[in-house]
C-alpha cells in the first residue's frame, strides 16, 4: 500500500488535506526492524515518532514502582513516541520490535509543524498525551497537584480530577491542547491573562485556583463542579421550558456583565461550557480562550487562527475580526436559540460552511421550529443574532434589563431600525431621530436605545 493511502487512514492524520499529507509522506522515512530490536531506549530524547505499518511493536507498561506490568503491543496504524516529543521530555519507556517490522518514521519537527498548523492533530495527540500520562498506573502530578483520573475532554483541551495534596479537596485540572501552545505569543498571552482571570470573583463564574506549566503545556486547575453542563442536559433531556431558559440566561449574563466590567470576553459561550446543579445554579466556565482588552494592545495575535467552536461563532469572530463583548452577546442568542429547540441554529456538512453561515445566512427563526415560543424568547434570539454588533444587545446590562422584563410581559418585541443618509442630510436626520426618539418614549412599556 502506498504510504500515502496507509496513513490517510491513521487518525490523526486522516484529518490532512492531501497538500498537508502529501508533505508528511515527504518528511516520511522508512525503518525495517528484525524482531526483538530495541527501537527506543527510555531515556533517550524525542527525536521522532514512528507509526506501525508492518509487524507489531511492544511497549512496556509499568507500575508506578518500575516493575512491568504488561507489554503491549502496538499493530499496523499504531503510533508511538509522540510524547517525548510534545512534552520535550526524555523516553519514558523502551520500545521493542515483537516482530519483523516496518515502522514509517515521522521527524519530531514535522510532528509539531503539524501540531501548530492543524487544530484536529493537535487535540488528537494532546488527548493520546493525556491517556498516557494516566496508563503507568501511578498518579502523576502537575504541580503540587496529583492527577487522579480523565473525566472530560473538549476541542482544545482534556481536564482530569486533581487532588491538591495539602487542602485533600477535589479540583478539576485542564490541560490546554499543544495546538495552543504552539500559536505564537499565546504562551505569553496565557500567563498573563490567566492571572486576571484567575482574579474573577463572581457566584456564576467557575473558581480558577491556580495555573501550571508541564509537559511543554498548560494546565488551569479550578474547582470540580457538581452537577452536569447544559449540552449533556439538552442531549438527554431535549429542549428546556421557558421558565427554565430565561433563569439560565440571567445568570449566565450576569457572569459575563461582571466578566466585561473586569475587561474580560470569553470568546466561547456555549452549552458544553456552562455547568448547572440539581438546584438549577448555573456557572460560566472555561475562559481558557478569553480576551483580555488591556492586554491586547500589548501582544499581537495570531492572524492564521480563528478561536472558538464554529456551531457558536460570531459572524465577527468566524471572519477573523477584532472581537469585543457583543461576541459574548452573539453566543447568548446562540445558547438561547439551542436550549428552546433542542438545535443548533446553523449546521453544515464542514467547519467552514458552518461558519459562512453565520456570517451570512439569514438570522433563523426559533418559531419555525417551536411555534408557540414565548415572544420575548423570540425577541431575544432575534436580537442577540443579529450579524451586525450594533444590531445587537450592547451589553449584557441591556440583557439583564430585557430580561427582568421577560416573562412578565405578554407580548415583548425588539425592532431594530438602521439609518444611512449623506453628510448633507446630518441635521436634518438628527432632528427627525430626536422627534421619533420622544415619541417612542411617550408609548407605555416602551424603551429605545440609539447608538451614535
């Protein structure tokens, strides 16, 4: 079989153009082993990885003591020896030839141009790295903190159960994807943000205790929430009551109207990052890709990554533009619009026809699909949807105002009006706004907000 064909189908290189394929078949080397040749020697340094494509490798797997537990052995579309290499660590273990073998080997080069070009390997390989570092049986730590087991996984990031040795209390510890690390500046970005997001103080904002640096990678350790995060409780229990919905949204508004009033975008609302408990209390978690504006201006970024998962991106966001809060606004109308219908409100056969859409496909109607939708639900999404930021909710202190409204009014709507005239018209447009701003002011239960 051609090398190409043969590792179109090992994962993670299925998820390469074949531009990006046919280049790592070009840095591809192949290696013929007799069986019981020793192919890497624990201790050495991470030079390259290797993927099985004839014959069966062994790995031996041990106890935290030292002693063998077992050797596994790896068959064709197996690979190994990536970890040396994304952690820039020495060989944790030997690794054997258990039989006549051909092994195509993949420079460790290569292996991180690949982690910094391509989001999907990155979370691959990051996700195998943390399998791995639980596999010897032992707990490793990070820090001071003792990984006990993985419990989660998300784009860009795997999270384990920690113990902090001194305090005996359960922590939740994420491990940022190597596809981040990679990005340059986000390693200083990082550091410096995390101490101010770690200074978020809020009830609806998940606690950050610490942050750590191993394995040639990050870790933000936070509290361990109880309870379940809304896409699991939209997945198993489909779309949530009204009553239900505008309670969540409150609180997750109020999370990031105190998050913005620090200076703080999260960049990434969605159902997987909101945590909610049997109470119904509701935290805003993961600000592991959020904007600190202060330090913008500081630190460029990078101009070849798009952040964020594309079924939640702002249309501003998904072209690549400077983002300010109302992206937060946008991700609002999002998590209301999946919450009411059980659906996202655009889907496509790939990321970037996902995207294209919510910059340019009509705003959809939550209507069409739950018809007797309360109308100030409706009112919302429509206005937090919309494609221009100044259509929107301004801030999320507008949201909060909207919605301490909601619920209570029978039958609450949101119209958005847009003007362009010719300098020559400035006064006499000035005037007309200010006679129809007064007269929208004398109707009952009316408000109108004009931006400049």
């Amino acid at each position: 079989m051609h090398i190409a064909e043969f590792l179109a189908q090992v994962p993670p290189f299925d998820t390469l153009s074949p531009s990006a394929l046919g280049w790592l078949v070009a840095q591809t080397t192949l290696e013929n082993h007799r069986a019981g040749d020793l192919i890497i020697r624990k201790g050495d340094l991470g030079e390259q990885m290797y993927v099985v494509f004839e014959g069966e490798v062994a790995v031996p797997v041990e106890h935290a003591d030292g002693r063998t537990r077992f050797r596994a052995r790896l068959p064709p579309r197996h690979f190994f020896g990536e970890m040396a290499i994304l952690t820039e660590e020495r060989r944790n273990a030997d690794v054997f030839a258990a039989t006549d073998c051909v092994l195509l080997a993949i420079p460790g080069a290569a292996v991180l141009d690949l982690v910094e070009e391509s989001v999907d390997v990155a979370s691959f390989l990051t996700e195998v790295l943390g399998e791995r570092l639980m596999e010897t049986g032992g707990i490793r730590k990070v820090g001071k903190y003792q990984l006990v087991r993985k419990i989660g996984r998300g784009g860009m990031s795997v999270v384990f159960e920690g113990r902090h040795p001194d305090l005996e209390r359960p922590v939740a510890v994420k491990m940022l994807s190597h596809g981040l690390v990679h990005r340059r500046n986000f390693a200083e970005r990082f550091r410096n943000e995390g101490k101010i997001i770690a200074s978020l103080n809020h009830p609806n904002i998940v606690d950050v205790f610490d942050m750590e640096e191993a394995y040639a990678t990050f870790f933000i350790v936070m509290e361990k929430l109880e309870g379940r995060d809304l896409s699991d409780v939209i997945e198993q229990e489909g779309p949530i009551e009204a009553k239900a919905v505008r309670r969540i949204l409150r609180q997750v508004a109020e999370a990031l109207d105190y998050a913005h009033s620090k200076g703080v975008v999260h960049r990434d609302v969605k159902p997987s990052n909101v945590a909610i408990d049997d109470a119904g209390n509701v935290k805003l978690m993961d600000f592991g890709l959020a904007k600190v504006n202060r330090l913008e201006a500081q630190l460029q970024e990078d101009a070849d990554i798009v952040l964020g998962t594309p079924y939640y991106m702002s249309p501003e966001q998904a072209r690549g533009d400077e983002l300010d809060l109302r992206t937060d606004i946008y991700n609002l109308g999002i998590l209301a619009f999946e919450m009411l219908t059980g659906q996202r409100p655009y889907s496509g056969r790939t990321k970037s026809e996902v995207q294209r859409k919510h910059v340019q496909a009509p705003v959809p109607s939550v209507r069409s699909i739950l018809p007797d939708v309360p109308s100030d639900l409706e009112a919302f999404v429509t206005k937090a949807l919309q494609k221009h930021p100044i259509d929107r909710f301004q801030t999320c202190r507008e949201v909060l105002q909207f919605l301490a409204r909601s619920g209570s009014t029978v039958d609450l709507r949101v119209r958005t009006i847009r003007l362009a005239y010719p300098g020559s018209a400035e006064l006499a447009v000035e005037a007309a706004v200010r006679q129809f701003e007064a007269a929208i002011r004398a109707a009952r239960g009316a408000e109108i907000s004009i931006d400049d």
